[in-house]
C-alpha cells in the first residue's frame, strides 16, 4: 500500500472508477472513493503539503485541495466545514476541515486521478 494517511476513519463505500447504476444502467466515473464516516469528524491531510484550495467546488460542495509537490494533490469534498485558508502549510495529520455524512476523497497525479485506496497506508 502507499504512503498517504487516512483523512478519516470509516469504510469505502463508493469506489474508484466506473459505476454501473443498478436499475437504470447508467455509467459514472467516481474520481476518487467515497468513505462514510459520521457528521462532525475531523477530515485529516493524507500528507504534508500547502493548501492551494479551500471554498466551494462546483458538483462537490465545501472542498479543500492540497499541493504535496512532485505533481501530486490530494481532494477532500462535501465537507461540513473547512478549518484552513489557501497557502496553510500542513503536516500530515492536520485538521483541514469537519465532515458531512461521508468524504469523497481523490488522489491526482501528474493532473491524472488514481485510485486512492493504491495511495493510502493500510490499515
């Protein structure tokens, strides 16, 4: 597994990639994993980085981006709250912000979104 640490505890309940509704066969691409946790949680850094975002996303709601460097960014939407500004330098374990019911969190490389679960620690 990787290096990036889990922004919050819960299980995956969404996927990353393709997603085939079940009663409409509809197709949709999740960029990222969706991990259900409960309201009010602390949404951590994956790793350490600046913040080159924090506002409103639109299609994502409150959300806050990380720059960690070499081309690498990490996304956390659907926040509740969002605790840092854009230039915040963070360490990994840093409250970025409080969650809603559940965090959609992406993994960009080189601009190219990878599935997260290849990125973070296991646990």
């Amino acid at each position: 597994m990787g290096k990036l640490g889990w922004p919050v505890p819960g299980e995956v309940v969404g996927r990353f990639g393709v997603r085939v509704d079940p009663k409409y066969g509809t197709k949709t691409k999740n960029l990222g994993v969706d991990i259900d946790c409960a309201e009010g949680v602390p949404v951590k850094a994956s790793y350490p980085g600046k913040v080159s975002y924090a506002d409103r996303f639109m299609g994502y709601g409150r959300t806050v981006i990380v720059d960690h460097g070499e081309r690498l960014h990490t996304i956390y939407a659907g926040l509740a709250e969002v605790r840092v500004s854009v230039g915040t330098q963070v360490q990994k374990g840093a409250v970025l912000a409080y969650s809603a019911d559940s965090l959609q969190f992406q993994v960009r490389k080189d601009g190219q979104a990878e599935d997260p679960c290849s990125w973070l620690e296991s646990r």
